[in-house]
C-alpha cells in the first residue's frame, strides 16, 4: 500500500507541474477577472506541489513558516467536523496515516507541547465561526456555475475515483474545456 501511495502522490507531483506550465502559458491571456482567478489555481497548485514533496520527506516536522503538516491536518479535520463533515474528517485522517507509514520520521521531542490538540480546536472554533460570519460557504453549497475552477477540480476529482485508468483522456479533454472556459472561448492571443 505504500508504494502505491507514494506511486501517486509523484503521479500527483508531475501532474501538478504540468498544470502550473499549463497555467504560466496563459499568462496574459485572459480577461481581468479570469487571469486573477488563473494566478490564484496557480498558487494552490504550487502550494500543493510544495506540499507533496514536503510530506515525501517529513510530515511531522515545521517548514519554518507553517506548523508541521500533522499539526495542519489536525487542525483541517477540526473545521471539517464543526462543518458537520466528520466521515470527510475520519477518511482525511485515515489517508494521513497510511501517508505517514511513507515517512521513516518520527515526532520531534516536544511536538504535543507545541501543537497541543486544545488549542488547535479552539483556533479552529474561531476560524470557523469567523468564516461563517463573513458568509463564506461549504463548496457543496455553492451554486451551479459559480465555481468555475472549483468545480473542474470536483469533477476531475469524481472521474479519477471512478475510473484512474482512463483518467488521462478525461484529463486532456477536461483541461482544454477549462481553458475554454475560462478565456469565454477565445484561443491564443
């Protein structure tokens, strides 16, 4: 099961720096608004690249920035389930252990005291209400249309589930309707 999922997360890695090649190539290219939304899929896909090769190496340790990845996970499982989403949270956890069985790692000394689960919930807690308050919304309770790049990512993530065999053509297919989309069907400059 390890090399299975170390297999992936490199699957995901290589993907990952396609997709930002991809997305550098259309820079400026598109409308305003569109371009700002490209800048931002290219930020989140360049933190996500960054966070596989972090994890390959060592996820309980802090990358001088942020808190140790575990510390991080713990903390996304909190809002998941004050979000009503406790199987999300319970398979995300699952998932980290299997990834952390890749890690020869083990917690620095010191680690329960600096990330004490507690204060993780209560800085959840205050995330979550705050977010709510500002009115931001599960993506499950957005509606159709409005999450362009949101809901390719959604899509992409249901078709790779249901069949990673033919993933490939889906992915092709799935990324050039994307860019049609987002260029309102206008190709190259």
């Amino acid at each position: 099961m390890a090399s299975l999922l170390q297999n992936l997360l490199l699957d995901l890695k290589r993907r990952g720096d396609w997709i930002l090649g991809e997305l550098a190539g259309l820079d400026g290219k598109l409308p305003g608004d569109f371009d700002a939304h490209r800048k931002d899929a290219a930020r989140r896909v360049s933190r996500t690249v960054n966070w596989i090769e972090h994890t390959l190496r060592d996820p309980d340790q802090d990358s001088g920035t942020h808190p140790a990845d575990d510390a991080r996970k713990i903390g996304i499982e909190c809002v998941l389930k004050l979000a009503g989403e406790s199987a999300a949270a319970n398979e995300i956890d699952r998932m980290w252990q299997d990834l952390k069985r890749l890690s020869p790692a083990v917690r620095p000394g010191g680690y329960t005291m600096r990330y004490p689960v507690q204060l993780l919930e209560k800085v959840a807690q205050c995330v979550y209400q705050e977010c709510a308050g500002l009115g931001f919304q599960l993506f499950s309770r957005h509606k159709s249309g409005s999450a362009v790049v949101g809901e390719a990512i959604a899509q992409a993530w249901r078709a790779f589930q249901k069949d990673a065999a033919t993933f490939p053509t889906y992915e092709a297919t799935a990324i050039k309707e994307l860019g049609r989309r987002l260029t309102g069907g206008v190709s190259g400059p």
